[in-house]
C-alpha cells in the first residue's frame, strides 16, 4: 500500500467510517468505470466533481471523496479502501477468508450431484457450521 492510502485509511479508521457504507461507496465506485474516470479527470473542475460525489456517493464518505479531488488523488480510492479494509479487521483481530467447498447431494432425478459454494467474508464465523456433515471434495481457505 502507498504512504497516502495507509494515511487516509487510518483517518477512516480513526474517524469510525461504517464498513458497510465504505463498501457501498466501493460499489458505486467499481460499477461505473466513467464516474471513476470523471472523478479521476483533470480537466473537470474540482466544483463539478464535488457536486457529482454529493450527489452519488453515502453522506459519510463525501467529505473524504472532496478531499481527494481537491488534491488529485482520486486514482488512489480503490487502494484506500483496500488499506481501509486491511486495518479495520486488524483492528478487530479478524482476517479475511474465502472458503470454498464441493457439496454432494441427489437430484430430484436420484443422481449424486455436487453444487459448489463460495463465500466471501469479512467477519470472523461461519455460515456453514450447520453444514459440516454435508462437505465433501476441495475444501480451501485463503486470505485475499
């Protein structure tokens, strides 16, 4: 991570910016690649960009938005939220882990079929504790 992104992820941080708005602003931000590049543009006008971000973006993540267009570092957002990320389960002694696994079960036809699952999660836990007996073939666990 970059000097910058550990910087303002540690604001976040210190600020207590909710995880599920600053995952709801990284929605927003990856599922529109032109409202990136707009935000990213030099040759927007900083007003017009700020105008866009209040329009679009959580109230709880606008100032910080501004504060990187006025400065130009809006191409260091999807790192920032990572640096984000990083920090807040470090601060909650949590990792992140996918955990993928290879479900046997019968069809309505009586066929052996297997269904694969994955999760994503940023939480301690598991959702398939109820599942144990049920799991079969590749089980993998890996921080990303």
């Amino acid at each position: 991570m970059s000097r910058p992104a550990e910087c303002y992820a540690q604001a976040m941080l210190e600020l207590q910016y909710p995880m599920d708005v600053v995952e709801q602003a990284q929605a927003i931000w990856e599922c529109c690649p032109a409202l990136s590049e707009a935000l990213t543009n030099p040759t927007i006008s900083i007003p017009e960009k700020e105008a866009v971000v209040r329009k679009v973006f959580p109230e709880a993540v606008q100032n910080l938005l501004c504060v990187l267009c006025k400065n130009a570092e809006t191409a260091d957002v999807p790192e920032i939220f990572q640096a984000f990320y990083e920090k807040k389960r470090q601060s909650e002694s949590c990792v992140h882990a996918v955990v993928e696994y290879v479900t046997a079960y019968r069809s309505p036809a009586g066929r052996l079929e297997t269904v694969c699952h994955e999760s994503d999660r940023q939480t301690a836990g598991s959702p398939y504790d109820a599942e144990k007996s049920s799991i079969a073939g590749r089980f993998c666990i890996a921080d990303r």
